[in-house]
C-alpha cells in the first residue's frame, strides 16, 4: 500500500511538472576552439551531403516523370534448309530455304517479336476421319467399345467417332488428319534454321509529356543518314556502333550468356529474352545527350523441366480443286521482348526551395551534436552543465522583486558615483 501511495504520489509530480513548468532557450557562448571546430565540421558534412548528394548527385532540384515509350521492329534475314524431309511430314516438296517473312510469326507484335528457329511440318492435312495419335493418353484400344464416341480426348486431335482403328490400336477421330506426330528426338537434334546473324532494326521512340511536350527523342540519333543504317551493327565498343540500334539476333542473346553453342541450346527448344533499353535525360541539357543503354536478361526460366522453352502451332490454309488444305507448323523459337525504362529530369524551382529548406532544417542536428559532446564528453562539461542549464523557482512575491530592482538599481548609482572617487583618491582605493 505504500509503495502504490509513492508511486501515485511521482506520478503526480512528474505531471505537475510537465504542465506547470518551462524551459526556455539560453545561449551560452563557449570560447572552444574544440567546441567551434566540431559544430563547423558538423555543419559542413550536413550541407555536403544535402547539397553534394541530395542536391546535385540525386538531382534534388529537378522534377521526374517516367519515360512515355514506343518500339517498332523490323527484321531482316535468310537461311538455308537441309533435310526438311526429317521434320516435315506428308510435304510435296523438300524446304530448301526460308527468310524472315516466312520465320517472323506472326509479322508485327508490340513492343516484341519472335523468330522460328526449329519447327516440325505437317503437310496436307484435311478434315476427315483417321487414327488418334497413340501417345494420347486413353487413346489406345482394341475394340470398339473401348472408344466412347463424341468426346474430345485430353491433348487429343479431334473428336472421337466410336470405332477403334485396328490397325493402329487407337481410337478413330475426325479431325484434321493425318494427326501431327513429332519425334521428339529429332526436334532435340538442334535448330533446323540458322538465324545467328539475322538482323533487327529496334526503333525507339521517347517523350516526358509533362515535363515538355516539344521534347522528342529517338535512339536513332539526330543528323545520322540513310547509308548509316545499311552499314551498321550495334557495338558497344565504339562510339559509331553504340548510336546503331541494327543487332544481329546472336549479340541480344550474347549479352545474356556469350557463351558460343548458347544460342544452339535455346533455339531447340525456343525461349524469352528481354531486351532493355534504359533511358536517363536531363531536360534541361541539349537532347543529343540524352543516349540508350541496352541490355538483355532471359524472361524464362532456364532450368524448368517440364515443357521448357517457347513453342506455338500455326496453319497456313490452301485450297487443291474444292477441299480445303492446311499445313501446320509447330514452331520453336525465340521471342524477344523489347522493354523500356527510364526517367526524364527538369530544373524545378519549388524542388530547389524545399532542398534548401530542408538543409537549414537539418543544420539543428549540429546544435544537439556539439551540445552533447561539450555537455557530456569533454573534461569541462560539468562547467558547461552549470552555465547553460540554470533553474528558476517562481517563489517570490512580485513586490520583493520590484524591491530588488531597486536595490540594484541603487547600488548601480552608488557604483557609479564611487567609481571616480576611486580614480582621484588612490588611498581609498587601497582599503577596499
């Protein structure tokens, strides 16, 4: 009980001095060259680092808007073909050699494009009756009944018509026959077209609309001429071959992975690779500075197991006499996708004010600092101690202070009377 009652009883007092007393500011001036050097230094690493780092390196006064972007691609190229008969099936004709019309599927994407880089070809298929593929699961049987009729199989060609195929053991189905039946392991023998060096003009264009409207820039630079473009090649080397934006197809995947058979092994089975093109301008600085990086990384994941890379089916429709024809494609390649990024910077005087009213802000942290190393870990910080903080108790009567005043007020006159007597009478002086 009464340990409650003490702490009832400082509890009280710690508010009655929270609400009924004050502190105020009192300046003591420290004559300390250690005390003055400390709060100097103090000072100038908060101006170097709001004005050197906040102001200037991070571009403290200047405003930002993120990059408003465009990409259009355009992509040239050819290549021979061996062997078609090994991949593509049921075709007339043996696929001596393809060029970008025929590989760019389809022929414009935004901001992205893919490239066919092994395939399998099923030729001449026409709606009609024959076997499912065996590897579809359910698919086998050995009489009818084992075929339910009028069902789509899971992964299956077509739609089932209730009899069995005796002569493949797989259910009958009409579709598009015959089915595609790919051998996997002449797909994984590698890319059946060689597209390393085929080139890709990648045409960007960039504005900050807000910051101004008229500021328009191109990563094909200003002043650069049509026979420009017919001789070039991206090069990061030299200044000529870093304004190109024209690359070959084996120096986007190179800056992913510069090893030599890289580009083989993810053109068998396709993949997703991005290609970046950061931007950072300053708008108040002339627009032939303002310059793209580029850069690559792979969208996919490279070590999936389970169906990796890219890969899409496609037909391509004829007609022979008065029935209808396809020839389907299933297509791996790479599809590359073009990503930009960036941010574009203006002088803002508004930004500039709260900079530099921030730092004025900041420049208190000196006082605390300087005021806690002189307090507390210098020899005479007991001395400072008692020279700043000073207590005033509100005990006396106003008419004793103003009894006070002018007893001091009174023994100032004396002073100031005795003071020449002092001068002209040195004897006095003595016995004081």
């Amino acid at each position: 009980m009464p340990s409650f009652r003490k702490g009832c009883s400082w509890l009280g007092n710690t508010l009655v001095v929270a609400l009924f007393e004050y502190d105020t500011p009192k300046f003591v001036h420290i004559k300390s060259k250690k005390v003055g050097v400390l709060n100097r230094l103090v000072q100038l690493a908060i101006l170097g680092y709001v004005i050197g780092y906040g102001i200037v390196w991070q571009n403290g006064a200047q405003v930002t808007e993120n990059v408003q972007s465009v990409v259009t691609t355009k992509l040239k190229g050819a290549a021979l073909v061996e062997n078609s008969s090994d991949f593509a099936i049921n075709c007339p004709s043996n696929l001596t050699m393809l060029d970008h019309t025929d590989l760019l599927v389809p022929p414009h994407e935004p901001n992205s494009f893919f490239v066919t880089t092994n395939m399998w070809i099923t030729c001449k298929q026409s709606i009609s009756t024959c076997g499912e593929d065996i590897t579809v699961p359910n698919a086998n049987c050995s009489t009818d009944s084992d075929c339910e009729p009028n069902i789509t199989l899971r992964s299956g060609n077509g739609i089932t018509t209730g009899d069995c195929n005796r002569t493949t053991n797989s259910c009958v189905i009409r579709a598009w026959c015959p089915v595609e039946k790919e051998m996997d392991s002449i797909t994984a023998l590698g890319p059946k077209i060689d597209t390393k060096n085929f080139t890709v003009l990648v045409k960007n264009s960039i504005s900050f609309p807000r910051l101004d409207s008229s500021y328009h820039v191109r990563n094909i630079q200003r002043g650069v001429d049509h026979d420009f473009l017919k001789d070039c090649t991206f090069d990061p080397h030299t200044s000529k071959g870093l304004l190109c934006p024209i690359f070959t197809l084996k120096q986007i995947v190179d800056m992913v992975d510069d090893r030599e058979d890289y580009y083989d092994d993810i053109a068998t089975h396709g993949a997703v690779i991005g290609l970046s093109i950061q931007w950072s301008c300053n708008l108040d600085l002339s627009a032939s500075r303002c310059k793209p990086q580029y850069s690559a990384r792979r969208l996919d994941n490279p070590t999936s197991k389970l169906s990796p890379g890219f890969n899409f089916r496609y037909p391509k429709y004829y007609y022979d006499g008065e029935t209808q024809y396809r020839d389907l494609w299933k297509a791996y390649g790479i599809w590359f996708v073009v990503e930009v990024s960036g941010q574009g910077r203006k002088f803002d005087f508004t930004r500039l004010i709260l900079a530099l009213g921030s730092t004025i802000a900041l420049l208190a942290v000196a006082t605390v600092v300087t005021d806690t190393v002189s307090l507390y870990l210098l020899k005479k910080g007991p001395f400072y101690r008692k020279k700043k903080y000073q207590q005033v108790e509100d005990t006396t009567k106003p008419s004793d202070i103003q009894d006070k005043n002018l007893d001091d007020d009174n023994e100032s006159e004396t002073d100031s009377v005795q003071q020449p007597l002092l001068k002209e009478n040195p004897t006095y002086g003595k016995y004081l």
